[in-house]
C-alpha cells in the first residue's frame, strides 16, 4: 500500500471524519472506499454496450410504426 498526504478544508474534514466514525471505519478506509467506487463507476460509464445481447429481441413481434402507435395509444 502506498501512502500519500491530501488536504481538506475543514468543512470537509469534519464530514469525512464523522461519516467514517458513524461507519465504524477509518478516515482512510472511508477515503479509499469512497475513491474504489467512484473508480468502478467511471469504467462502467467507459465500457462499450453489447449489442449483441439484445439480437433477436423483436424477432416474431409487431413493430410496425402503425402497430406501436395502435398500442401506445389505446
């Protein structure tokens, strides 16, 4: 594990600090939980859809723009 500084306002410091506290972890545990989730989310924004999981999805189904417009507005 690498160790590094970070500087807070105070406002700031007081938040993490009691939000680790009330979660009955450490500030750095709290930081670094907090950063890991970010993480993940950025990459899942960043990964390309696979379409190919929906092929096939409308196969046999009426999609007509005459036939949806007779289902939506019904």
């Amino acid at each position: 594990m690498h160790r590094t500084q970070l500087y807070f306002d105070e406002a700031l410091y007081k938040e993490i600090k009691q939000t680790a506290s009330s979660m009955g972890i450490t500030m750095s545990a709290y930081i670094r939980n907090v950063l890991k989730k970010e993480l993940n989310a950025q990459k899942e924004k960043s990964q390309p859809i696979n379409f190919s999981e929906f092929a096939g999805m409308w196969k046999g189904k009426e999609i007509t723009k005459k036939d949806l417009r007779n289902k939506a507005w019904k």
